[in-house]
C-alpha cells in the first residue's frame, strides 16, 4: 500500500462539522478553517503527512475553545522504504 494519499483523495472523509487546520510541513505555516468546506481545493494535490487533535483557541470561530482536526500536508511525497 502506497504511503502517498493525497488529501483531495481522502477530502469526502473528514468531519464536515469539526474545524479544520492546514499546516504545511515545509514551511510549518498553518490556515485555520471552521468547517471542511472552506479548506481551498488548491490543497487536493498536497501529500497527507499526518492527522491529529487540535485542543486550542481556534481564530477563525466564535468559541474560546474549538476541537478541530490537525492535518500536515506536504508537498513532496513520503519516501518509500
């Protein structure tokens, strides 16, 4: 099984009701969004690297406290081992 998803493959998937925060493994710059809808579909062609829990203030929404979905996205695919 191929390591290198990319994220337009497993978009459908993902909580359309958690927020949602991109942060890309080069740079570590990372976007907040409130839902799965809003996350640009320049995105679609970027590697998945890893999915976890965010428990932090979340900008972007009207909560102190927003649980949303960590997803690191790079742009060059994992190497194969």
């Amino acid at each position: 099984m191929s390591k290198n998803l990319k994220f337009g493959e497993i978009r459908e998937y993902i909580s359309r009701v958690d927020g949602i925060s991109i942060c890309i493994k080069e740079t570590l710059n990372y976007e907040l969004y409130n839902f799965i809808s809003e996350v640009p579909e320049k995105y679609d062609g970027y590697y998945l690297y890893g999915i976890g829990a965010l428990n932090e203030p979340f900008e972007n929404s009207g909560y102190k406290t927003h649980l949303a979905l960590e997803i690191m996205l790079s742009e060059k695919p994992r190497v194969e081992d």
